[in-house]
C-alpha cells in the first residue's frame, strides 16, 4: 500500500481528492482523456510551429462541418 501511494504521489494524484469523488457523477470523454495526461504535461503548451500545425490538422480532421473556420 505504501509503495502504491508513493507511486500516486510521484505522479501528482491527490489521494484524498480521489476518495472523495463520488462514482455515481458522469464522468466526460474530455475529463477522462484529461485524466491520462501526465501531471507534468498538464500545463504544456505547443509553441513550435510544426506541432501547432500538425494538432491543428489532427483538429479539422476530427471535427464535422466546416473546416475554413
């Protein structure tokens, strides 16, 4: 157990916020990808231009309607 909550710590999960939540609240795709994301990634920013570019493409491609917006 302690290992396991060494583990949750290393990774920025706040164990008691986490025994608080209730399982009975839906729960969005949004806030589950957002789960997945390291706790040090969490803040990142893409500034390079390739990558701003790319994740724009990755956008318009999974977005329905129009793409000139």
């Amino acid at each position: 157990m302690n290992r396991l909550e060494a583990i949750l710590t290393a990774r920025g999960v706040d164990q008691d916020a986490t025994a608080a939540a209730s399982s009975d609240e839906p729960v969005t795709a949004l806030e589950m990808a957002d789960a997945r994301i390291p706790a040090r990634y969490r803040g990142a920013l893409a500034d390079h231009p390739q990558i701003t570019a790319w994740a724009e493409q990755i956008a318009r491609a999974g977005r329905p309607g129009r793409q000139d917006v």
